[in-house]
C-alpha cells in the first residue's frame, strides 16, 4: 500500500506558526486515512520550531535558492531561520526514504511546504510563484508534490502508483 505524505496541519493538527491548523475536509484525504496511507509531517515543527512562531518568508528567492545557499529564510522581526528550515525540509525527504514515499501533498504558499507560490518575502501578503524549502528539496528527489487544491491529482498519482 502507497504512502503519502501530508502537511500536519492540512490534517488539521494546531502546527502553524499563529498555533492554528488549516484543515482539509476531503473524502479522499479521509480514504487515505481509513485505508492507513497517510504520514504526517510539519517540517518545521519536526525541525524544534515552537508553536507559535515568528512568520517566517524566503527573502527574494525560493525554496531551490535556499537549498543552494543563495537566500536566507527570515523571521518577520528579522531572525534567520533558514537552518531550521533546511533542518526539517532534510525530515521530511527522510520520511520519504523511510516510507518509499513519492507523492506528496503540502500546503500552499507556505516557506516550507509551498508547491506552487509563497510569500515574497516583504511580509505584505504579496505572494510570487516558487516553492518552499521542503517542495524544493523533496522535488528535486523525485517526490510528486501537490498543494491542497490537487488533492485528485495527487490520488490519481498515488493510484497509478499502487500496488
Ligand atoms: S511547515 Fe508545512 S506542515 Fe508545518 S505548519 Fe507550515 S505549512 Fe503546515
């Protein structure tokens, strides 16, 4: 049975950085759940990050620039955090190893698990298209990785996959 990976607080555990969740009612989530598919991960939480936590933004950059060095992950009130990041996107790809897990579903515009968009780092909302330090790095490891809008897509993946 395929594993996938899920963003804890899309499953409505309290992770985020405000001590809230962001939970997905989703029959496919809830049949991946009863069929024992889903792992669970909050990379940042897993990396010894407190709830709460300072908002944090990737300043002028992406997840694939933060895994080369280039940019740096920032607190709003200016701490770098971009170890911690890199600590739990590292969790992360090794629950993949450890499940032989190549899908993955994570929540959006997140600085570590944002697939398609994240926070441009001003801290103004403004959102530009790029990925979060653990997409980053679990895509450049082959995992298949969705946001919370792709729930389908990524069954659809995880079926084709199944044995
Ligand atoms: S790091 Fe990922 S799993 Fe953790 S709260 Fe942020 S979006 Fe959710």
């Amino acid at each position: 049975m395929r594993k996938v990976l899920i963003s804890g607080c899309l499953l409505g555990k309290k992770v985020r950085y405000d001590g809230g969740a962001l939970a997905v009612a989703d029959q496919i989530v809830e049949r991946w759940r009863s069929e024992g598919r889903i792992v669970s991960v909050c990379p940042e939480v897993e990396a010894g990050m407190s709830i709460p936590r300072p908002p944090a933004e990737i300043f002028n950059g992406s997840g694939e620039s933060v895994l080369n060095g280039e940019v740096d992950v920032i607190e709003k009130d200016g701490g770098k955090v971009t170890n911690d990041f890199l600590a739990g996107a590292s969790i992360a790809l090794n629950l993949c190893r450890k499940f032989d897990i190549s899908i993955a579903v994570l929540a959006e515009f997140s600085p570590s698990c944002g697939s398609s968009a994240i926070y441009d780092g001003s801290f103004s909302g403004k959102k530009v298209p790029g990925m979060g330090v653990t997409a980053a790095l679990l895509r450049e490891h082959g995992v298949q990785v969705f946001n919370q809008y792709k729930i389908a897509e990524a069954d659809k993946a995880l079926i084709g996959k199944s044995v």
